[in-house]
C-alpha cells in the first residue's frame, strides 16, 4: 500500500472511515478502502445516516418495504441503520480477525434523545449489540455526565463501546476511569477483559471553532487549542493506562482504551486541510477521517511518526494562554458537548422525517 493514509499504521494509528452509506458498502467504496488505505474501521452517527438516508439512493427498495409492514417510522430507521452496520462490520471482519480482534470495527450510535437518560441508554446498548450480532460492532455512547455510569456498567457487561462526543480532559479522564472500573467488574465476574473492545473518541476540530470565536482576532492562540487539547489528552491516555492498576487488567487480556481522533477534518480554509491529522500520529490511536480529509491525504499527505507526543510542554503553554485571554475552558467544551448532543438529536429527527416523506412519496 502506498497510499499516506495506509503508512498511518505503520506508526500504531489506525485509520477509519469517517462515513457509512449502504452505496459505500455495495459499490466496493469501502472494500477499496480497505485494500489500498489500509482503513481499519467505520464510524456512523446520526447525522451520516441523515444525510445517506436523505438521497434514498440503496435505500428506497428496503423503506417500502418496512413500511409495507406498517413498522413505526423509527423502528424503520433502526432496521436501515443496522443492515448498514451488519453489511459494513463483515466487510471488516478479515481485518477483526486478521488482527485478532484489535482493529475491525463500526461503530452505530444510540438514539442521540437518550443522551442524558443513562437507565434507557444501557437498555438501547444492549439491544443494538444483540440486534447488529456481530463481534466487530462499537455501540456508541455520549460522554455526557449520565452517559458516563453507562459505558461503565455495559464494560462491565462484556460489551464493547465507543465512547463519543469528548471533549474535555476532566471528562475524558472520567471515561478512562468508567472503561477501568467496567474491566475490573467484568473480571471479578468471571468474564474474560480480552474480549472487550472500547474507543474513546476525543473531538478535535470543533475545539478550534468555538475557540476561535472566542478569541480576539489576531490571537497567536487561533488554531492552535484543538491540537493542544487533544496533546494533553494523549499524554493522560499514557499515563492512566499504566502502573499496577493497568498492569493487573492487562494481565488478564485487557485491551487500552485507545483515542480515538474525531472531527479532524479542516473547518477553517485558512489551517492546513491536514493539520489535524498530521499534528496527532500516535501509538495505539485512531484517527477517523472524513471523505475531504482522506482526499487531502491521499493528494498531498506525509504523515509522520508520533507528532502527538511533540512539543507538550507547549500545549500546556496554550491551555494557560487561553485562560489568560478570557477563555473560560470549561464553558467552552461544555457548550460544543452540549452543540454536539443537540446536533446528533436533530439530524435523528430529521431523518425521521425525512424517511416519513420518502416513504409516502414511493407509495404515491
């Protein structure tokens, strides 16, 4: 493979794909992926489905179908979703077993209007593991403050978790110590650690749109918080995932809860359409990319080794610096949570809608 995107492996980051259309998966977009990418796994949220879901295209035959049914117009969604997800976790399947279950997955997100309801959360985990029956599936869940108790008890359950929507360290540091606690459960209860799979993605690029907002124009500190955030982050992954604590789970199989980079592709045209790909290449991470970035690589990427661990000291330097300019750092990363939560409910709503009206228009 020569692609740049595939090299990303060669230095302990995995690629993933950052989309997931059923076109994606039947037009071979994805097994080409895979082959000369070196893409190791899939992400979907809510506003992904809403925006494949919207266009019809694969789907039209399936929606008349499910609604010939008389199926509630949500149970409709969940049956699309998960044929996707099922369809997209086989074609990753080789790499899950090739790699002996390190790498492999997608990943399907719970219903984004359970977000702060951590009893319904746990109960739609455990539905969609049963329901996608695939080993290689990530059942997404929100790090709001009720999603937390959640990734815990399904840790401790034995199933596998993405842990979404992070972008704070103080709640970042809540969720590694929720994926500890869920292993040391699961192990006191006979289950076997190996087995558990869990990314924890931290949100990098909205980190810079709200930031910048925030600071003056002409700031030195615009485009430069997302990458030091995310820095700090890796430095706490490598220092939470080690001792005697870590040391006993891995022992017994346990797996690190590997960062996972989202939201790294460029919003602003004036950064480098690479910048948060190149800026965070490290050991035992994900990076999932979205179509502009995968483009953007594969034209004029150079990816280099383990640039997330350079240059920390600044980082620490920048978060100082940012509160020194005004910027409270807890509001901001609890306002673009919050815009995140908000965001996923919509895009849910309207691609009910959106299948409510297609489904009516294919029957006139």
């Amino acid at each position: 493979m020569n692609s740049p995107i595939a090299r990303l492996n060669d230095y302990g980051q995995s690629p993933w794909c950052d989309n997931l259309t059923r076109a994606l998966v039947k037009d071979g977009g994805l097994a080409q992926m895979i082959d000369h990418d070196g893409i190791r796994g899939v992400t979907s949220n809510p506003t992904i489905f809403e925006k494949a879901m919207a266009g019809g295209e694969g789907y039209d035959e399936q929606l008349t179908d499910l609604r010939g049914r008389s199926l509630a117009i949500d149970a409709v969604y969940w049956e699309m979703v998960l044929t996707d997800i099922r369809a997209a976790a086989d074609q990753l399947r080789p790499t899950y077993d090739r790699l002996d279950g390190a790498d492999g997955f997608v990943s399907v997100e719970v219903a984004p209007d359970r977000a702060y309801d951590t009893a319904s959360t746990i109960k739609q985990v455990h539905w969609l593991r049963e329901q996608a029956d695939r080993p290689n599936v990530l059942v997404k869940i929100p790090a709001t403050a009720e999603g937390v108790p959640a990734v815990e008890d399904c840790i401790a359950a034995g199933i596998s978790v993405n842990i979404t929507l992070i972008f704070s360290l103080d709640r970042y540091a809540e969720v590694i110590e929720a994926y500890l606690r869920g292993l040391e459960r699961h192990a006191a209860d006979g289950g076997d650690p190996s087995k558990v799979a869990s990314v924890a993605s931290f949100f990098v690029s909205r980190v810079d749109t709200e930031a910048d907002k925030r600071l003056p124009e002409g700031s030195p500190l615009r485009g430069r918080v997302a990458v030091a955030n995310a820095k700090l982050a890796y430095r706490l992954f490598r220092e939470r995932f080690a001792g005697d604590r870590w040391e006993a789970l891995a022992q017994a199989g346990a797996r690190v809860q590997r960062p996972l980079w989202a939201s790294t592709s460029t919003k602003n045209p004036d950064y480098s359409d690479t910048l948060y790909v190149d800026e965070l290449v490290g050991r035992d991470t994900v990076n999932t990319l979205a179509q502009p970035s995968m483009d953007a690589l594969r034209d004029h990427g150079d990816p280099h080794p383990d640039t997330v661990t350079h240059d920390v000291e600044a980082a620490d330097e920048v978060m100082a610096e940012l509160g020194r300019a005004g910027v409270d750092y807890d509001d901001l990363t609890a306002t673009i949570e919050k815009q995140g939560v908000d965001s996923f409910e919509q895009s849910y709503v309207d691609c009910l809608r959106s299948l409510e009206q297609r489904a009516s228009d294919l029957a006139a």
